[in-house]
C-alpha cells in the first residue's frame, strides 16, 4: 500500500479506483485486495469519475443534461422572439394597405 505520513497517495488512490472504474473490478473485492475500506475505495471512485468525465463518461451524462435544458431554453426565447416578430409583421402589413 502507498501510503504518505499515514495518507493514501494520490498515484495509490487514483489506481484503485481504475481497478473499478477502467477494469471492471467490484469495490469490495478491489478493497480486500488492496486492505483498505470499502467506504474508502467507494469515495476514491466517486472522485476519479469527477477528474476524469471523458474516460467515466458519467459527469457527461450530467453535461447532456444540462446542455439539454439551455436548448429547450434557447428554443422557448426564440419561439417567443418569432411570436412577436409575427405580430409585428402583421401590425406594420395593415397600416401599410
């Protein structure tokens, strides 16, 4: 175990959680394995994903989402823009007969 004054290692920690993330691996077994905590190898999994969403891929899920409700946005601005550009077209079409 890679241990730094009684801490796990960043490199140590990073490399546990690969074993779930990249491998596959369960965390109980990735803990007996490695002797630490499940509760520890579940929190270093947690993090791994949030520093690396391109090889996780579950931040971008989030990304997805979120991109997802500024389009719908984006959409609901420009049909309410149209509305009253329509309006507007109308308006200025009869004062011109």
């Amino acid at each position: 175990m890679a241990r730094d004054r009684g801490r796990f290692t960043d490199e140590f920690r990073d490399s546990v959680a690969r074993e779930v993330v990249e491998k596959s691996h369960t965390i109980v077994d990735v803990a007996k394995k490695n002797g630490v905590s499940e509760n520890s190898v579940s929190r270093w999994v947690k993090a791994y994903r949030r520093r690396y969403p391109e090889i996780t891929g579950e931040p971008v899920e989030i990304s997805e989402r979120q991109r997802l409700r500024e389009l719908e946005k984006e959409v609901r601005e420009l049909r309410e823009e149209n509305e009253i550009l329509g309006k507007a077209t109308a308006f200025f079409a009869k004062k011109h007969r």
